[in-house]
C-alpha cells in the first residue's frame, strides 16, 4: 500500500490584540521633530489615510444616545497652566495613564506671548477612553507647577472625531512652516506622533494682531 501524503499550505495570518491596560512607561514615545507617515508605522490600528480620515462626526440625537449609545471621542479640556505647552501637555496625558489611548491633541498658543491660552481638544481611541479622561482630568490640580487651578473637563460641542479635526487645522495658519512645533496639533498611532496630512491649498502664515495698550 503506498503511502498516503497530505499537503498543507499555511496563509498569512495575524492576530491583533489590543492591550486596554497598556503602561506608558512601558511603551516607547517619539519625540523627534522628524514625524513618520502612518504608512511607516508598524501596528498601527489605522492602516490607510482614508481611515484616518474616515467620515465627518454627525452629533447623535439625545434620543439616538440613549438607544445606540454614546459616540462622541472628543473632549475640551480648561483650565490648564499657561506653563504647558504641546509636548508637555501630552506628557501629562501618558503619565496620568493615556498613553496610546489618544490621537488628536491641541494646545492653543497665543502667537503674541508664547503662552497658552488655558484650554486644549483631545480626541480619543473611543468614548470609553475619553469618558477614562474625564473621570481622571475633572477636577484634577496636581500639575507639575504650582499653579492653583482645578481642571474641567467635558465633551467638546463642536468638532466631534478625528477627521474633524484633521480637516480644521490641516490648511490653518497654525500649520504654517515658519510655526514653532509646540504650537501645532499633533496625530498619534497607537503613542506613535505622526505627519499630519499634507494640507489641501496653500497656508498663509498667521496674522498677528498688535496687543493693546494699557
């Protein structure tokens, strides 16, 4: 009796396991000027530009939140110290416990004084994240300068989800290339800082305004 011979052909498979609990000392951060593409970062859970830049937000209905559930990701932070800016806010963000849970962040700066103007938007992986932020950031006053403020935070109104986002500030003055790195938004991949996406039309750079006299 020959022998009976089987063939077996294994395809590519992966498994994608997201990790709700990850650490951000554990995990390493890009701090460098020079950003990669999301094609060039390896596990990202966006794989394409077109998902990042997936279909604008449309605001749920009250009753519509209550039947399918809360959707929104963004969340307006106030309060902050005019000592933050957009590398150390997000510092704050990780140390606290969000790492890789965000990828949006934005810190207005006053162009006239360098300081920023009390306020930042953080969009979020998911609304169960951004709810996370809210029960840590509300309230919250242990910054890492002595500045007596209490921090509130809530939903932003307007503005909701990523491409929102992405389609404010890409074509905003802020993104002008004579525009210190600390003022502009930042995009992150699963922690990874990453380019924004090429602007649409050309970017004008931003108009200041003389500050008033006394």
């Amino acid at each position: 009796m020959g022998l009976l011979h089987h063939h077996t052909t294994v395809r590519n498979t992966f498994i994608h396991v997201v990790d709700d609990e990850i650490e951000a000392a554990s995990e390493p951060r890009c701090r460098s000027l020079s950003f990669p593409s999301l094609s060039e970062v390896s596990g990202m859970y966006l794989s394409t530009k077109e998902e990042l830049l997936r279909k604008p937000y449309a605001p749920p209905m009250c009753s519509d939140l209550a039947q399918y559930g809360d959707e929104r990701t963004t969340v307006m932070m106030r309060n902050i110290p005019n000592q933050y800016f957009g590398s150390s806010f997000t510092d704050l963000l990780e140390d606290l416990g969000l790492y890789a849970k965000f990828d949006f962040t934005y810190l207005p700066i006053d162009f006239r004084t360098g300081l920023n103007l009390g306020y930042a938007l953080v969009n979020f992986v998911s609304n169960a994240y951004a709810k996370h932020c809210i029960k840590i950031f509300d309230g919250f006053s242990d910054w890492s300068c002595q500045i007596p403020k209490v921090c509130e935070v809530s939903f932003a109104d307007y503005h909701q989800g990523l491409w929102n986002h992405v389609e404010r500030y890409r074509n905003s003055p802020v993104m002008h290339e004579n525009m210190p790195d600390e003022y502009k938004p930042r995009l992150f991949a699963e922690g990874v800082r990453i380019q924004f996406p090429e602007p649409t039309k050309r970017i004008r750079a931003p108009r200041m305004r003389p500050q008033r006299q006394p």
